[in-house]
C-alpha cells in the first residue's frame, strides 16, 4: 500500500488520505466551526495539485512516504467521516446548506475516481513484481466469439452535446452547446485483441508512416512494441490482469494502449478515432446500453461483447475500456471554472491531454454517464484504456 512503481502511480495509501484530505480541506476546515484537524502536516503530505492551497509533496516521491502508517491513515479516514456527519448534522438548517451539499457530492464523486485509481495503480505495482501476483481470484470466464465487425451510420448535422443540467456532472461536462458533425461510421464494437495483433505482426510498431512524430519518438525512446503488460512466449501471447498473468483471449477488447497506439492501428486498420461528440451523439440515440462490464460486474477485465438485440447496435459504449478520441480536452464554449481551489479541478488541465470516453470495467458502477469527459496525455497506458474505429461517411 505504500509502494508507488512510476512517477503516475500513487501508493493505495496515499489515495486513502487524499480522498480524505479532500472533505477535511474543502468542508471541514471552511464550515465545520469547532473541527481539528487530524495532523497539520497532512495538508501538506495529501495535497494533490491544488496551488491555492499551498506547496505539497512532489508526486514522484509518494512512494517514499513510510509514515504515516496505513493504520494511522484509516484512524485519519474514521476522524473525518466523524466530523463530517457531525457537520450535516449540524448544518441542515444553515444558509451554507446548498454549498456544503454540493461540495460533499463533488467529494463523493471524488473519490470514486479514486476508487478506479486504485486499481489501475495497483495492477502496476503488482506487474514489477517478478511473481506477478493477483489482486483477486480468478473470474469465470465465457467462451463466445466477439460480433463481427460492422458498421452504424450517422447523419451528422447541428447537434447538442454537453451536460444538461439533471444530476451531478463534473464542470468540464459544461456548458451543454451546439456542435456541427459531418456525417459517420461508429464501429459496432470494440477492437479487440486479435485484431491487434495482426497490426503487430503487419509490423505495425515498426512502420514510421502509421504514427504521429510524438508517437514514433514515444515507442523508441520506450522499446515499444505491444500493449502494456503483455508478454510472449513459447505458447504465444499473456497478459498480466488484476486475476493473475493469462492466456490473451483473442476476442477481448485490446487494452492498455497509449494514444499513440491507438491512433497508429486506426491508421492502419484504413479508420480513425471518433470524435467525443460522434460517441456522446451515438449514446445519446441508445439508450439502453445493455450489458455493462464496469466496477459493480465484478470482472476488473474486458470482456468479449455481447451481441445487440438489434443488428445495427452498437456495443460497449459503456464500460470494458476507456475510448480513446481524437478530441483535444478543452473547454467547452461558455465555460468557467468555480472560484477558488476547487476550480483547479479540471480546467488546469485542458492542454496537452486527450478525451476518453466510455468508462472501463474499473469504473464503479453508476459513475459513468454519456456526458463524462476523462482525460490523459497521449503516452499513458496504464489505465484501461483502447479503442473504436470511425470513418467519414
């Protein structure tokens, strides 16, 4: 739980006090009249990017945090859910009811972020160890062939995307706009392992013309030349999940891909990413989404797709893998970030990232709508992360 493998990753321990850090420093401190804080170093240690609140520990070195101890961390975790619910209790009636609910909601969906995090993260740490240990027991696995790829067309024309202003949503997912498509073709399903690797054995990690320059710069600078955590060998291709190393099951979603990567096999598969906006307008005319292999399934894998009820559906749009898009992450037109820290919350960020989208089979359940925007720079692979092709129409 303190073990940090790259200068991303953070130790389970960190995420636990973080997550934590968050509600003591955003509602405990501001509106709790008679709280104390836990430990005044915290502040400092569990800051994660928040400038306005101060300096903080440089995230490569989390991992070198030893103390606090994992148990003094959970007595930090218990010293604030205390004063939290000593705060709403206290507070129903108070003219900061509307802000402290709103905060706390923002808190929770916080640290279900988190919750995803640390999963991603731990299969990390587990993979250096030359054991390759599980995180849990073996799922049951289904043997059924993924659908063949096919194609559903979209008009296109004057559409709306964007939060509508219903439920929670994150203020990237603001304002709800008007965007202009061209018309499209969404894949019917994800790309899926097998069809992965024939781009690796097309020599496609090899081929400078499929790449982006950044791209080609990444994969020799790194030694690229598959997915991250896969391995071959005698009998053929592994992968290491958070159920222990297995055989790849060919008709799985590929996973663990890079922007680059992704981008790259769209190329040469004669395709594109889609745009964010192409995957919201495809959701959006789908509402039932069938099965989703998220968090709550209990799989933390990919998993083979199922086939629609209709023929011209289409298929994990949520759950299995995040969705690499073309996108650039930027604001949407009208939008402005709250005042303050909490501002930083998502608008720092709206350069040099990438748009996912989609949620993944380690997004808790009920986190995810068709309006959420995750982000992350074009090298990172760590997260489940992959792909659905797009073409113009």
């Amino acid at each position: 739980m303190t073990v940090q493998s790259m200068p991303d990753v953070s130790p389970t321990k960190w995420h636990l006090a973080h997550t934590s850090w968050f509600f003591e420093t955003f509602l405990l401190k501001p509106y709790g009249d008679s709280y104390r804080a836990f430990d005044p170093d915290y502040h400092y240690l569990f800051n994660s990017y928040y400038e306005a609140e101060g300096p903080r520990h440089p995230r490569p070195e989390r991992g070198q945090i030893t103390r606090p101890s994992v148990e003094e961390i959970r007595d930090y975790r218990r010293h604030v859910t205390e004063a939290m619910v000593t705060l709403l209790d206290g507070a129903a009636d108070s003219t900061d009811w509307r802000t402290l609910v709103g905060l706390m909601e923002l808190g929770c969906q916080h640290e279900e972020q988190h919750q995803e995090l640390i999963l991603t993260d731990i299969k990390h740490v587990l993979y250096q160890n030359p054991l390759l240990p599980a995180y849990g027991k073996g799922h049951p696995k289904e043997v059924r062939r993924a659908p063949q790829l096919a194609w559903a067309e979209f008009d296109g024309g004057l559409v709306e995307t964007g939060h509508d202003g219903e439920g929670f949503a994150f203020d990237c997912e603001t304002p709800r706009h008007k965007v202009w498509l061209e018309p499209f073709r969404l894949a019917n399903r994800l790309v899926t392992n097998g069809e992965y690797v024939a781009f690796i054995q097309d020599d496609g990690y090899r081929r400078p013309e499929l790449w982006l320059s950044d791209g080609w710069m990444t994969i020799q600078e790194e030694g690229w030349s598959e997915p991250l955590y896969w391995r071959q060998s005698d009998d053929g291709w592994h992968v290491f999940t958070l159920h222990g190393a297995q055989p790849i099951n060919l008709e799985q979603p590929v996973c663990h891909l890079s922007y680059f990567e992704a981008d790259a096999y769209a190329r040469w598969a004669g395709a594109r990413l889609p745009g964010e906006a192409e995957l919201e307008v495809a959701t959006a005319a789908q509402p039932d989404l069938g099965h989703v292999n998220d968090q709550a399934s209990g799989h933390l894998h990919p998993d083979v797709a199922r086939p629609g009820q209709d023929a011209g559906e289409v298929l994990q749009l949520s759950g299995d893998v995040w969705e690499w898009t073309r996108s650039a992450y930027a604001e949407y037109p009208g939008f402005k970030p709250a005042a303050g820290a909490i501002g930083e919350y998502n608008g720092k960020f709206m350069c040099n990232q990438f748009v996912l989208r989609g949620g993944s089979c380690a997004t808790p359940g009920g986190h995810w709508r068709p309006t959420y925007r995750n982000f992350f720079p074009a090298h990172a692979r760590w997260q489940f992360t992959g792909l659905r092709l797009a073409k113009d129409l």
